[in-house]
C-alpha cells in the first residue's frame, strides 16, 4: 500500500502547496517597471518609516530574470506596451503583477490613443493598488493581499497554466508581441 493510498493524493499536495507557499510569500523579489510620478511614492515604501523588508520584500531586482513580482508603476503608452510584455515574459514562473496606481490600472486621466487605458490589456494582474499616487500604506495593504493570494494557490495550477495568457487576455497581449 503506497503513500498516496493511505492519505491521499489531495493531503500530499494540500501539504506541499503550504509549504512552498509559504516560502514564496515571505520572500518576492521585486522588478520595478517604473515609468512616472508614481514611482516617488513606490519608493517611499523601501524608507525606514515603511519598511517593506519587514514582509520579506525587500529587494528590487533590475534583471526580470531574477524577479517573481513585476510592480507595474505609472502611465504606460502604446509605444512602451510591447516592452512591458517583453519584461513580463522574461520573468520565470511563479510570478505575479502589480498594478500601482490609476495611470496603470486604467490610464488614469490619460484618456487618450496614445496611453494603454489599463495594463491587463497587455499582461495578466493579481493586484489592483487605487491612488494617484497611492499612499505607502496601500502598497503596504495590496503586499499583504498579494501574500493571502499566494497562500492559496496550488502548485500544481501554477505548473500547469505556465503564465500565459488565456482566452480574451490573450487576443489582447497578441497585439503587443
Ligand atoms: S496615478 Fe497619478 S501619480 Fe501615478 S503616474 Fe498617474 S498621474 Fe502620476
């Protein structure tokens, strides 16, 4: 009688998942795709008075390749799409995205053709931070969501979906290849 026989196949990865889980949320590595204002108030959150290293993100790395939480902060335009997506694609699974602020999340005020009117058109997002700019405090609070999310993902979904985007979120990225 094999191990998955007497606890089950589900109580292995329910098991594994919390374990790797665990590690993974306590320890982002942050890529800070910075284009504007925004990026004053992001880092703002590394200073002594916020102290992001004490959720275990502490670091930003400058290579995607060494990053799992792309922080997408400030307006983005048409002609910058194509290398937001190339940084996204560059970054190992698992990873995550950010949206900081409304210039990100909806092109804010920018209402215009040449501005992305929000960078889900372009990348998939797991958090939505609200503000022009917004306060640390919410970076701190979406860091703390991201975390909670992370905790209940599955391994083995993770594994299985690759990162890529699927049905209409795909039509959309396409055009930005
Ligand atoms: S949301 Fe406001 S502060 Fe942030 S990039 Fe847009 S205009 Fe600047």
């Amino acid at each position: 009688m094999g191990l998955e026989t007497v606890f089950g196949h589900s109580f292995l990865t329910t098991r594994l998942d919390e374990a790797v889980n665990w590690g993974r949320k306590y320890s982002f590595f942050q890529y800070p795709f910075v284009t504007a204002c925004c990026g004053m108030e992001y880092m703002s959150v590394f200073a002594s008075a916020y102290d992001i290293a004490r959720f275990g993100a502490e670091y930003p790395r400058f290579s995607p390749r060494q990053a799992d939480v792309l922080f997408v902060v400030g307006t983005v335009n048409e002609k910058l799409a194509p290398v937001l997506k190339r940084v996204y694609d560059q970054m190992c699974e698992p990873k995550w995205v950010v949206s900081f602020g409304v210039c990100a999340t909806s092109g804010g005020f920018y209402d215009n053709y040449a501005t992305v009117q929000g960078i889900d058109k372009i990348i998939p997002v797991d958090i939505y931070i609200p503000g022009c700019p917004p306060r640390p405090e919410a970076v701190l609070d979406a860091l703390i969501k991201l975390q909670a999310k992370v905790s209940k993902e599955s391994v083995l979904d993770r594994k299985a979906s690759g990162g890529a985007a699927t049905g209409p979120m795909a039509v959309k990225a396409a055009k930005y290849k």
